[in-house]
C-alpha cells in the first residue's frame, strides 16, 4: 500500500517529469520519428504512425518505424497521397508483430483520404472534440472516418475505440505529442486548437501500476474509466498541463521500475 501523502507524490511526479521532459527523452522513445521531419504534415503522420506501432519493447518499435519511414522513402506526406500500385506492393512483407500489410493499406487509405478530403488530421480530432469539449470525442470521430473506408474487419484492433472501453494508450500519446507545448521541444505542440488542460493520460501497464502503487488509480482494469480516475488528481496537480506528468509515471515504472520497489 502507498504510505506516501499526496504532497510527497506531487513533489516527486513533479521532479520526475522535470527531469525526464528533456531532449536526451526523445533519442529512445517513438517521439524521435516525428522529430525527423519538420513539414506540419509529414510529422502528423510519421508521429500517428509511429504511435500506432508503439507498443513492446522501445528498440523494436524503432526499428519497425525506421523502416516504414525508409519504405516512405522519409517523405509520408506525399507517399500517403501519390504513391502509385508498385509502391504501395513494395510495402508487402512489412510487418510488426500483428499489424501486416493489409493493416498499414488500410491506414495509408484512410490517411489519404483524410488529408484529400477532410482537412487532415488536425482537422479530424478538433472536430469531435468541439462536439463535447472532450478529448474521448476526438478520438470517436477519427475512429468514424476510418470506418468510412472497407478494410478487413481483423485490421480493427490497431485502432482503439473509447466507445469499447479502451484507454486509447497510442492515440492519447499521439495528442499528447501533437497538442502539448513547453519550452523543452519533447513534444511538437504544433496543434493549437484543443487545449492541453484537456488532454489524457497515456496509459500502459507500467503508469498504470506506478498510479496504483502512488494511490493515484484504485480500478483494477486498465481502460477508460482508469484514465478518467487517474485524470481527476492530476488535473488538481496541475490543470493548465495534467499530462506533463506522462514522463513522470512513464519512467518511473518502465525505466526506473520504481514499482517493484519495496
């Protein structure tokens, strides 16, 4: 059980994420595929990507995202809207653990139509959020404009759905990356229109254990109504920027294993 007051676990969250919300974060962890590029659209889609890829260990989701870059020729904007028949067939055989070939054309569809026809992605999630004011309806409205597009039914699981209870880890990563802004350059904060207040947790196993261990989560279930819980005591940490603490109890539980801990 915690034996720690709140004030001591806001201390060390905010010490943590201080220390680990620097550039030297950004060389091991996803985020770096992003940070290749700097036109506005080749980062939104190497960072959606990227954070789609992103779960197992940090290596082999780098070198599956180096690839697909290099597949993309390092230009994903333009290969998501020009890449002809025997481009697309030279990204058979791409794979990462169960996202195949079927799964990334379907994505690279998708994408393309959004950007064609949607006004891309910013577009896409400010849109549901502006329904509610809330970030679950961002997520809600980009999983729509997926379904707009025939795909096999199997290729559905590398997109989660808060309407199914998912903590919607990598797509709550991906707006945390493209949304939130400080003066440290880890995140983009490239997207201006929802606000950072409004942002979730990204929650994996690891944060989601060291919130257990620190008191902050009592569900047993790592899905929405966790983010939802966890939400609720960081936002009285720090309502301008909740999820700055992200890097807190990320490291804390996956780099420093602090929940193993006695």
């Amino acid at each position: 059980m915690n034996s720690k007051s709140q004030t001591e676990i806001f201390q060390i969250l905010e010490s943590r994420a201080d220390f680990y919300n620097q550039p030297s974060f950004i060389v091991d962890d996803p985020i770096s595929i992003p940070h290749i590029f700097s036109r506005k659209e080749d980062v939104e889609i190497a960072g959606f990507l990227a954070a789609t890829l992103s779960w197992g260990q940090r290596k082999s989701i780098l070198v599956a995202c180096k690839k697909l870059m290099g597949l993309m020729k390092y230009q994903p904007y333009e290969f998501i809207l020009n890449a002809d028949k025997i481009e697309l067939d030279k990204l058979n055989g791409f794979v990462y653990r169960t996202f195949q070939y079927d799964d990334l054309l379907w994505f690279i569809e998708v994408l393309k139509f959004i950007y064609l026809e949607r006004g891309g992605l910013e577009f896409v999630f400010y849109e549901g959020f502006e329904k509610s004011r809330d970030v679950w309806n961002s997520i809600l409205n980009l999983n729509y404009e997926f379904q707009k597009i025939p795909h096999l039914k199997r290729s559905e699981k590398h997109l989660a759905n808060p309407e199914k209870g998912s903590a919607c880890k990598r797509l709550n990563m991906f707006l945390r990356w493209m949304v939130r802004k400080d003066e440290k350059g880890v995140d983009f904060g490239i997207w201006h229109k929802i606000p950072m207040s409004e942002l979730l947790l990204p929650l994996d196993v690891h944060v989601a254990n060291i919130s257990r261990k620190f008191g902050l989560l009592s569900r047993k279930q790592n899905d929405r109504k966790a983010v939802d819980e966890i939400m609720k005591i960081l936002r009285t940490y720090c309502p301008e920027d909740p999820v700055k603490y992200d890097y807190a109890l990320f490291s804390l539980g996956c780099v420093e294993k602090y929940n193993q801990k006695t």
